[in-house]
C-alpha cells in the first residue's frame, strides 16, 4: 500500500462510520426514546411516584380530552313568521280559487321555500300550483315590498300576494283569481 492510497482509505472509514451511524432507530425527534441498554436495564432502581403537579389541575381528565362534542344530524327546524289573523291562510285560498272553478293544477306547500334555506323571503305561508303562487307574508309591508320587486306580474291584497311568475296564466285569467282572493275575509 502506497501512502496516497491513506487519505482514500481515511475517507472511506470516516463516510462507513457515519453512516453506521445514520442507520439507528433514532429519528432525532424529541419524542423518540433512547436505546436501553442491557446494563441499565438490570438495575433495579426504584421509580419515584408521579407527583401532581399545576398543570394536572387545569387539565381536564385524559377521557375528557379524546371526546368530541355532538351536533344534531340536522339543523333545527325553520320556524317562519306567523300569518296576520286578518289573512286567509294560502291553503284557504287556493280552495277558495278550486271552489270557484278556477284552475290550480298540482297544488304544492312550499312554506319551507320561505326560510333561509330557501328562498329567504319572510313570508308566512307559500302555495304553488301550475296556474298561480299564492304567498302569505306576517305583514303588509313585507307583501307590498315583494309585490313591487314582482311589478306586472302580482298582485297584492293585504299580507296576501299572488305570483305569476312561473304559471302561465292568461292575463284574462288573472283577473279572476283576483277577485276571488278580494272576496275572501
């Protein structure tokens, strides 16, 4: 052996030992425990008791901690405004509409439309039928604000206000339903 061939071999020594190193159970993290040794692992020394310290008392208990707070599997119910006792109900008067010959196809409570996971309007009561929506709202000023955003294409007597919008109802027609909603108290 060659005296250049020492460094090479210092080199080489150096890089096995450091990667002997590199290959331990140890991760370096500060959770990872140290490698018991047989010598430390046959003496019998007592362990001290676990003293409570402040911490403990502030802490709440190791159940407690692992438990998570139940929600209800569904948001509560909606509660809508009451109707005005001065109003029909919007059942009432697609009966009324029903009773005076008036067409209201496939009638359908829409009341849940009217809360904020519907469409959000405020209103009291919600009936929709092919030939007309009839809305029920807690006051008159909420129907009159409502009527005007539906300018042309509703009409409003009180809390009560009928909606065209998605029926196709004749303009001929609508006057009828109006008058029917106008006679009821």
């Amino acid at each position: 052996m060659t005296t250049r061939n020492i460094p090479a071999i210092a080199v080489l020594l150096v890089a096995v030992a450091l990667s002997a190193g590199c290959g331990s159970d140890d991760d370096g993290s500060p959770n990872a425990t140290p490698p018991v040794s047989s010598e430390a692992a046959s003496t019998d020394l007592p362990t001290p008791p676990a003293s409570p310290s402040a911490d403990a008392a502030t802490s709440p208990p190791a159940a407690a901690q692992g438990t998570t707070q139940r929600r209800p599997a569904s948001p509560p119910p909606v509660v809508l405004p009451k109707r005005p006792a001065s109003a029909p109900g919007a059942k009432q008067i697609v009966e009324a509409f029903r009773a005076a010959g008036l067409k209201v196809p496939h009638p359908k409570d829409r009341a849940v439309d009217c809360g904020p996971d519907g469409l959000g309007l405020g209103c009291s009561e919600l009936m929709a039928t092919d030939a007309v929506t009839v809305y029920v709202f807690p006051d008159e000023t909420s129907a009159s604000d409502i009527a005007e955003t539906w300018a042309g294409q509703s009409y409003q007597r009180g809390a009560v206000v009928l909606n065209y919008l998605e029926a196709k109802t004749p303009a001929a027609d609508r006057a009828r339903y109006e008058k029917v909603l106008n006679g009821l108290r």
